[in-house]
C-alpha cells in the first residue's frame, strides 16, 4: 500500500491506497512544526485503517514549503553565483530585474569568467581554470555555502558548467551547488535565475526533508521516501534535496493528478480549493498543461517545467471584508465589501464565525448559504439574503473568470472540483459544461501524490542537415526512458507521454528545440534507480 501527504498551507492530507483503492484518509490543520503536523495526520490515517507503518511499502509527500519560501523571503540561503560567459555575457548582470528584497537574500557575491558555448557547442570563449579556482576560494573565505553555475548553451553541452562544479567542490566538499544544465531550458537569463533560487533554497530543503524523514522514524516507517515535482511526477528524497526548485508547483498538480484518478477524465479543468487559495489548471492528456511562458516565482522570471496554474485568492478561509453593521442589508451594494486575496489560513478553526472566532470568512458564507455544514452555524450573526446572494455572487464571478483566464479554446468544458473548500464551487458555471464534484474530493492533492509515476524529461536543440528527423526523435525518446529507469521507474511501464517540436527560424541549419517527456510506474521492491545515474542524466545532451 501507498501512502500520500499533501503538506498545504492550511491542511496536511494523507490518505492511503492500496493500488487505486482509497482505503482510508484523514484532514488536519498544518502545523508549525512540519515534522509534527505530518507526523499526526499519517498517525491519523494509520489508525482510521487499522493497520501499522510497515505494512505501507512507500510514501510520496507534497509540500508547498518552498514555494511558501520564497514568496515570503524566508529560510533562504546567501548564494555565490559563477556566470561562464564573459565576455559577450555581461551586458545584464545576475539577479537584473529581481525584487530588492529577495537580492538581499542572496548577496552580493557574483564572479563573471569566461565560457560558454554556441547553440552548435562551438565555445564562445576558453573555460578559464585559474580564475573558477580563484572564486571558488573566495567563497570559502567568505562563508557562502551555496553556489549556482550557469554557461551559455549549458543545456546543449554542459562540460564547462561540470568542469566548474567539479573545481569548486575540490576547494570546499560542504557547499551546495547547483548548475543551471541540471534543471533549467535553453534561455539564459531564466535559467540562470532558476539555479540562483534552487542553491538559495538548498539549506531548507535538507532541514524539510529531514523533517519529513523524522516524522517516518517517529512513527517506526522505514520505507521509500518520494516527492511529487511540478509536472505531477516522482523523484527520490535525495533528488529533492538537491533540486527543491522542481517541486514548488507540486500542490496543484498533485490535485489535478488525483482528480484524474476520481473521475476517469483525462481531459477537463480542474478546479482546487484549499484553504487560501483557488488553483485552476487544464488537464491534458491526463496531466497538468505545462506553462508555455517563463513562470514568475517570488517575482523572479524562470523557464523550469510548471504546470499553467491560474491562482485566485478564494478559499474556505478567505476573509470577507464587510462591516458587520452590513449583514443586514438587503440588498447589499456589491462595492461594500471586498473578498480576501487574505485568509485565516490554519487558523480557521479558532478565527471563523462558526468556531466561536470573530472572522467572517468565505466559509461562513457557503454555511449561511446552506452548501455546506460544519462548526456550529447557531454562531453565526443575522444574515440577510442580499447579503449571502452578493457575496455568493462574488465567488461564482471570481471562479468564472477563472475558467475564462485558462481555458484556450471556446466552447464550455467539464469542471472537476477538488479540495477541501469545494463546496465553493456552485453547481453550475458559465463556461463550465458541467461541475463534477467526486467522492474523496477534499483530498484528491493526497490522492494525487500517492499515485504519482515517475517522469523525466529531454530538452536539446536538433540540426536536421545533420541528424535525419526520425533518427534524432528516437534517439531522445530512449534517452527519456532511460533517465525514468535510473529515476526509479519500472522498465516495463515506461512511455513516452508528450514530445514537443519548435523550429528555430533564427538558426541555421534547420534547427528544432525538442522535448520529450516519459513516465512510468514506480518499482516498488525492486530497482529504483540510483542518485548518482539519476544526476549524470539530467545533464542535456550535445547538439545532435
């Protein structure tokens, strides 16, 4: 049996499976403590089953905690970053554009050398050992403890960015570091950032995974540990460790993952309501839609793979500003009260109206409306229908803009609603063709994550004068196979999910940017793949 967490902002879900069998699930508020609150809720869920840890082969956690860091500005780490491009490469230095705020964060300590390559892997300029040596040495006097390295082409040969890894950790074992081949796409600048913030978030990931790894201990769980990434797949603990960057969009996509398996659709809109906010996305093909645009994260552009999420800040927590001398309008003006973006968040159980709390929030609302029952509604203050009829208003239009911001073709579409706000969703919507509400729904983000595959991706840019199409395609396609395997997919289940090709008119040679994704099973109980293959697989391959 399979067990899943999702770790939210408001609630920790576990629930756990045996194959896509739900067999028992439990809801509780986060806790301060992560390793605490998950160590609760999979307590929980183990009771409710009735059976104990080692019956459970693995667990696959979702965690928003990264996320949360860097749009807080919070647990990151100082970072040195090595720029191999000079000197064509230093017109924009590193970090150009990003809030003032989060370049506080990560320092001032910037070396540009010399390297890089063209998009055919001719060098730019010569790799220039002495001076990486020299950097390198720098930051060990100045105590920076983690380090993010990014060349020109990277992704189309990655060498000078190995060679430089290699350098560093010769002069300091201890430091973390992170190049840009290993998780970015080919666009410079945003891949340059994402390996900036994946090293400034190198320290937390340790401690948070650790945390999710005492809180298995505690309870006497000696089994696999996985983490769902951005694009609805698996990677090890350890890979999570060292690229936390890949899983800050793993919540919704852990929803829409979960609500594949609930309805059997494999193409809908997917809309989950938590506690703060309301995510939307487009399933295709059974997964999430990746974003086709650098996604913005904590106010700093990036190109790493992210699902096309649309957030909304209504959720059952959602503060509702409206003076209370105003719940007796009937009807109610819809410019005398506003709705969030802020929420009670955890805090809804002492905060809300129906708790005994002093918060009118989103949630009192669908109660007073009759959508749905829980805390003690004889808490609630008079309320007129104007009223709940404006406000109820509010959130069908923010939901129904929603749809509109995401879909991308015309016509209606079916809407699946998950998480434990949904009862915010009303039974119809414009542009909905229809709303399926299906059982376990509160915790399809556990769901999700508990049946989570394990998925790799190949980037690389094609010269078809050189490489006949069909050739290089299915060169990449074994490629992508390949990395699932040493991921720890099972051989016999891996497949080709998607492949993407762009020609590249501003290059010669008839040029193509191809991406192949591939997925598949997890082995449990058998191989899974090693951290070393897994690493040296994630380096893109040379130009075709």
């Amino acid at each position: 049996m399979r067990l899943g967490v999702d770790v939210g902002g408001t609630n920790t879900d576990a629930v756990l499976m045996d194959g896509t069998e739900v067999v028992a699930w439990a809801k509780r508020p986060t806790s301060s403590s992560v390793s605490r609150g998950v160590a609760a809720t999979i307590n929980a869920v183990l009771e409710k089953a009735g059976i104990e840890g080692r019956e459970v082969s693995c667990v696959m956690i979702g965690t928003t905690q990264f996320a949360n860091a860097l749009v807080q500005r919070r647990g990151l780490q100082e970072v040195g970053v090595i720029r191999l491009a000079s000197p064509s490469g230093e017109a924009l230095p590193p970090m150009t554009g990003w809030p003032a705020d989060i370049c506080r964060c990560m320092g001032e300590t910037v070396f540009l050398l010399p390297g890089g390559y063209e998009f055919d892997g001719r060098e730019i300029s010569a790799f220039d050992e002495k001076r990486v040596r020299d950097a390198a040495r720098a930051l060990k006097r100045r105590g920076v403890r983690a380090a993010a390295i990014t060349s020109v082409f990277g992704p189309v040969n990655p060498a000078m960015e190995k060679r430089a890894a290699a350098i560093i950790r010769n002069e300091d074992d201890g430091i973390a570091i992170t190049t840009s081949s290993a998780i970015g796409r080919i666009g410079f600048l945003e891949r340059e950032n994402t390996a900036i913030l994946n090293a400034a978030l190198s320290q937390l990931a340790g401690e948070v995974i650790a945390s999710f790894q005492a809180a298995l201990r505690n309870l006497g769980m000696t089994v696999p540990l996985y983490v769902s990434q951005n694009d609805g797949t698996l990677i090890s603990a350890a890979q999570a460790t060292r690229y936390p960057v890949m899983t800050i969009g793993s919540g919704p996509t852990n929803s829409m993952r979960g609500a594949v398996l609930l309805t059997g659709l494999s193409d809908a809109i997917v809309m989950d309501v938590g506690g703060t906010t309301t995510d939307i996305g487009a399933l295709a093909n059974g997964f999430p839609r990746e974003s086709s645009i650098a996604e913005d994260i904590g106010g700093v552009g990036t190109n790493f793979r992210m699902p096309d999420i649309h957030s909304i800040g209504l959720g059952g927590g959602t503060r509702i500003h409206l003076d209370r001398a105003a719940l007796n309008s009937d009807p109610l003006d819809d410019e005398a009260f506003e709705v969030g973006p802020d929420s009670v968040g955890f805090d809804i159980t002492t905060e809300a109206l129906v708790f005994g709390g002093s918060t009118l929030t989103a949630s009192d609302i669908a109660i007073a409306a009759g959508c749905t029952g829980f805390g003690n509604p004889e808490l609630l203050p008079p309320i007129t229908a104007g009223v709940i009829r404006a406000v109820m208003t509010r959130f069908r239009h923010m939901l129904e803009d929603g749809i509109d911001r995401i879909k991308t073709t015309p016509g209606s579409a079916p809407i699946i609603a998950v998480g434990g706000g949904n009862f915010l969703i009303p039974e119809s919507l414009k542009g909905a063709a229809s709303v399926i509400r299906p059982e376990h729904a509160a915790v399809a983000n556990a769901i999700g994550a508990a049946i989570a595959q394990v998925g790799a991706q190949v980037e690389q840019i094609v010269t078809y004068e050189t490489t006949p199409r069909a050739e290089a395609l299915e060169a990449l396609r074994k490629e992508a196979c390949a990395r699932v395997v040493a991921a720890g997919g099972e051989a016999s289940s891996v497949r080709v999910a998607d492949i993407e090709e762009v020609f590249l008119s501003y290059l010669p040679g008839r040029a193509a940017q191809i991406r192949v994704k591939a997925i598949g099973d997890l082995a449990i109980g058998g191989e899974r793949g090693n951290v070393a293959a897994y690493d040296d697989m994630t380096k893109a391959h040379h130009v075709a």
